[in-house]
C-alpha cells in the first residue's frame, strides 16, 4: 500500500445513490431514457445554416422609436 492512497471512503450522498440504485434497478435505464428525450438529438445541420443566414441583426439601441 503506498503512503499517498487514501482509505476506502464513501461520502452519505454516494452511499445513498447506491442504495437507490439497488432497490431500483431500474432506475438508470430510466435517467437514460429522460436524457433521450431532453437533450439526445440529432442537428439537421442544413437547417441551422438557414437560420443563421436568415438572422437579422440587432439595432443598437432597441428602445429607440423611428419617431
């Protein structure tokens, strides 16, 4: 063992997530799939580059009327 290595410690909060994560098998499959659903996607990168082209720029002053 070398003098640098720390002991086998495990914070509450790791310990806690092991435990759900035993009684909900589950569970992981599950967060996959939430991520999926949120972020995962595929970009049509074709589409991007219209919006980007279509973009119009910003006035410098927005508050300012054409008065």
């Amino acid at each position: 063992m070398s003098i640098f290595q720390r002991a086998d410690y495990q914070s509450e909060t790791t310990q806690f997530l092991q435990h759900i994560k035993k009684q909900t098998p589950e569970l992981e499959q599950q967060q996959r799939d939430g991520r999926a659903l949120l972020w995962d996607k595929t970009i049509d990168r074709e589409a991007q580059q219209e919006f980007s082209a279509a973009r119009v720029a910003q006035k410098p002053y927005v508050y300012q009327t054409l008065a």
